[in-house]
C-alpha cells in the first residue's frame, strides 16, 4: 500500500475587502522576493487563535508566505496610500515598506489585517529601501506582545523572519520582514489622504467601511458619521489611559501612527518610563518634546481633531452645524480620558468607590516621584505588596504623611483590606519591558544570534499581573547612567 503524504494546511482564509474600496486608496503589490528567509520567531498561540496551522507556518512554505516569497492563493496584497501630520507638518505617506497580504478572516468570524512590515519597496517609498533591520522588527515583536499581554490595545506580532540580505543604516544590518496582525490599519492620515485628495463619494467610501468593520453596532438611522467620531474618541481615550497609567511613551504620534480601531500601532521610538517625570522623552528625534509622556493626551486631542476636519462634510450639510458637532464631540475627549485615567489611579492604589478628594491623593503621591525621581512602575509595586524599595521617597516625611493619607482614605470604603490589595496586584505589573532589558535582549539576538534572552524576557512578559517569583529578577533598574536612553524611528 502507498503512504499518502499528508499536506498540512497553513489555514490562510484571506479577503481583501480593502480592494474593493476606490483604485486610488492603494496600489496592487508584486511580490519582492528575499534570498534566503529564516524564521527567526513564530507567535504559536497568535497562530492558532487566527486558525493558522503554526507547524505548517514553519515549513518552507510557510516561511515563504511570511518573507513575501510567496502569496497565499486568493489573494491581492497591496501598499495603502495614507497621508499624516508628522511633527505638526502635513505630508503624503503611504505603506512604503509594508504590504497587507489580506484579511484574515479567523475562526471566531473576526477579520483581522495581516501586513508584512520590510517587505521591500511599493510606489509610497520615497526614496526608502523599503527594508527593515533585524533589530527593530524584534523590538516590534517584543513591546507590542507585552502590551497585548498588559491589557492594552495593540497591533500584534506573529512572526519575524530574516531575509539574508543586508539593509544599510548607520552601519550593515541584517534585513528582517514582521509579520503584524492588526484589527486594520485604518488610520487617522488614511482619512487624511482622502479629504485631501479624494471625491467626496470616496471619503463616504472610507467612513462606511470603517463604519462596518470597526463599529457594526452604529443605528442607521442617526447621524453615522458623528456615531463613528464619538466611537473613535472613546477608544482613543481608553488607549490613552492606559498609556499614562502603565509608563508607555509611544515616541512617535503623528496622525499617520493613530489607529482607527483604537489599537496602538508603529513602535518604532516606543519606550516604557522608568523615572516618573511628565516630561520624559526617549526618542532623539522629538528635541522639543512634542511627545513626551505628559504631553500624550493633549497630542491625542490634537489628532482626533484633525480626524473630526476630514468627517466635516459628512456631519452636516451646513458647515456651521458639522463644526459645531465635531468640536463638542472633540471636547468629550479630556473629559472621557480623565475619567479613564482616575479610575485606573484609583485601581492602582486599590480604592473602589468615587471621592472628590481622590485626584488630589493621587497627584500627592505623583508629585513626590517626581521630586525623589521615583521608579513609577516599582513605586506601585512597592505599594501594593508593602516594600520599600525606594529609599528617598519611602524615608521621607512627606511620603509618610502621604501614607497615612492613603491608609485613611483606604478606611473609609467598605471594601477589606485584602480586597484592596486584590486589586492593586491587578492593576499594577510585576514587570513591563524595561529599556535596558530589551536591549540586552537584542543584543544578545542580533550581534551572537542568540536568541534566548529575548525568549526569556517574552516569557515573564506573558502575564505581567502574575507576580511570580521569576519576575523579579525583571524588576531591578538599570545602572545609573550620564547617558539617558535613546530612540530611533525609520529603522
Ligand atoms: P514610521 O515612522 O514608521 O511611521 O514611517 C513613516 C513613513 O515612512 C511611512 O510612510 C513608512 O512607510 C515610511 N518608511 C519608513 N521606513 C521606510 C523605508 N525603509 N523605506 C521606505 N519607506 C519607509
Ligand atoms: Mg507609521
């Protein structure tokens, strides 16, 4: 009897729902092949929850898929044309190193993108490669799956891949192509690019099929356009919050870096906080720190309302009217962000029920991290679990009266004690990606191609709220340090 051999099917369910929006929203992609592609690292349980066969990814047909060697049968990949406000300065973009392979229509009946980020040029470059370097296409994959993992809305990472060929930067690095999942890559420059250059049939195209993808729920018969604003607004705030309660500087916010569906998406400059300082800034681009921690809300207004001037037409047919809609929807965004905010403070120092007096508390205890150059992550941790690891702050004066403060305020809810401390372990991480770490972590992976480290520092990542004995080792702070840490975007 012959053995039959036995094909596994990689499980690719591809649409491209985006290729049936107007012809000038993208460009069709070839397919721009790479010598000699190498799995570098697969998201196995990504794999399985989108209904791909991670074994199957692996094979060399898998791999090719993922290096853009191969496209899987049925579909069309494609650049997306968007345009954005990079640094306040309005510019055409476009995915200039990124194709959307399809849509991945997953098991549960959930579509997600699925985009290859380095996969060489498209008719958007610019003058680019279209290239992107091992290193920070591992440091994608790293942040982005910790956010995920800190209950933070992101775009995910399923796999990186070398190509064997070399991209020039500052100096020869090796090419790498990530493969991101994304609830889509609708952002606030594609709506951009239409006002700007589109019919006014096109931007109803756009709003539609956002309107069907990411809010299904909108009632046909109120004004949909104003329905899609608020929703975007609200997401927008919720992201926000969590950005600012767990030390999160995105680096790099121009409109053409904010998603639509209201996940964070481009890490390129990302970094987490250590020192509580409102005005930290990581990456060596922003010199006047248009994007620092502190600034965050205020930025995500900004764009939001640069969103709200592309749905003017939309909102009313008289102009007046469509201004005066966007500017109240814009104005719930300070309101809806700070009410996410405060709640989450108050998780994370374990009250329950609403005091007017709460925000005070809780700005006492920010200021004095700021003056004693507290690690904000540890402080919380410190709090939760009774350490003192902090000498300046824990042996101050100040810090004792604010204690007190606190232990009062924690007596006059009706909730125990242990109750609190539930909570506070919830809402305040063993651990998140320290810069320092993950750059032990690449470069361990880029310069001796050991890649155990960044797996070690994925793995503790998994579940941040865990508190497990092997995640304290991830607790400690970096050296001190002349140099401050440095970002880089592009790269
Ligand atoms: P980013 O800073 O990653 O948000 O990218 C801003 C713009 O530059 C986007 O349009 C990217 O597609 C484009 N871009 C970044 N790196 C490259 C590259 N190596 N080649 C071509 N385009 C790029
Ligand atoms: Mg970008």
């Amino acid at each position: 009897m012959t053995e039959r051999k036995r094909v596994i099917q990689t499980g690719w369910n591809l649409e491209n729902s985006y290729a049936r929006l107007p012809k000038s929203f993208f460009n069709i992609i070839k397919p721009n092949p790479v010598s000699s592609p190498k799995l570098i690292i697969l998201n196995y349980s990504l794999a399985t929850s989108l209904g791909l066969n991670g074994q199957a990814l692996q094979s060399n047909d898998g791999i090719a898929v993922l290096a853009g060697n191969q496209v899987p049968k049925g579909t069309l990949p494609l650049a997306q044309a968007y345009a954005g406000h990079q640094f306040g300065h309005f510019t055409m973009l476009g995915d200039g190193r990124a194709m959307l392979i399809g849509e991945q229509v997953m098991p549960s009946g959930e579509r997600v993108d699925i985009q290859l980020k380095g996969s060489g040029k498209t008719p958007y470059s610019r003058g680019g490669d279209g290239r992107a370097a091992l290193g920070p296409m591992l440091r994608e994959y790293i942040i982005s799956e910790a956010m995920h993992a800190l209950g933070i809305g992101t775009t995910r990472s399923l796999a990186v891949v070398t190509t064997g060929e070399f991209v020039v930067r500052e100096n020869q690095q090796l090419g790498a192509i990530m493969t991101r999942v994304a609830a889509s890559h609708l952002r606030v420059g594609t709506f951009q690019y239409v006002s700007k250059w589109g019919t006014a049939m096109d931007l109803r195209a756009l709003a539609d099929y956002t309107l069907q993808r990411h809010f299904p729920a909108v009632d046909a018969g109120g004004n949909q356009y104003l329905f899609l604003l608020r929703e975007v607004i609200k997401r927008q705030a919720t992201l926000i919050a969590k950005w600012q309660l767990i030390g999160f500087i995105h680096g790099v916010m121009n409109t053409d870096n904010m998603a639509i569906s209201g996940e964070t998406i481009d890490y390129g400059p990302c970094a987490f906080m250590d020192t509580y300082d409102p005005e930290t800034v990581f990456s060596s681009i922003d010199i006047h720190g248009r994007y620092a921690y502190g600034n965050q809300p205020h930025i995500a207004e900004w764009n939001l309302a640069r969103f709200a001037e592309t749905l003017l037409p939309l909102l009313h047919v008289n102009q007046d009217q469509a201004v005066k809609l966007a500017q109240e929807a814009i104005s719930d965004f300070t309101k809806l962000y700070h009410y996410n905010w405060l709640t989450g403070m108050r998780a994370k120092l374990g009250i329950f029920n609403e005091e007017v007096q709460d925000e005070e508390l809780i700005e006492g205890l920010l200021s004095l991290m700021q003056k004693y150059h507290s690690d904000y992550t540890n402080t919380f941790l410190s709090l939760t679990f009774d350490t003192r690891w902090d000498v300046a702050l824990f042996g101050s004066t100040e810090f004792a009266h604010w204690y007190e403060l606190w232990q009062e305020r924690l007596g006059r809810q009706k909730e125990q004690k242990a109750s609190s401390h539930q909570l506070m372990r919830s809402s305040n991480p063993a651990l998140i990606p320290r810069n320092h770490q993950v750059e032990a972590a690449l470069e361990a992976a880029v310069k001796q191609g050991d890649y155990s480290v960044m797996e070690r520092l994925l793995d503790v990542l998994k579940d941040p709220y865990a508190h497990s004995t092997e995640q304290i080792d991830y607790a400690t702070l970096p050296a001190i340090s002349n140099r401050p840490y440095r970002t880089f975007c592009g790269t």
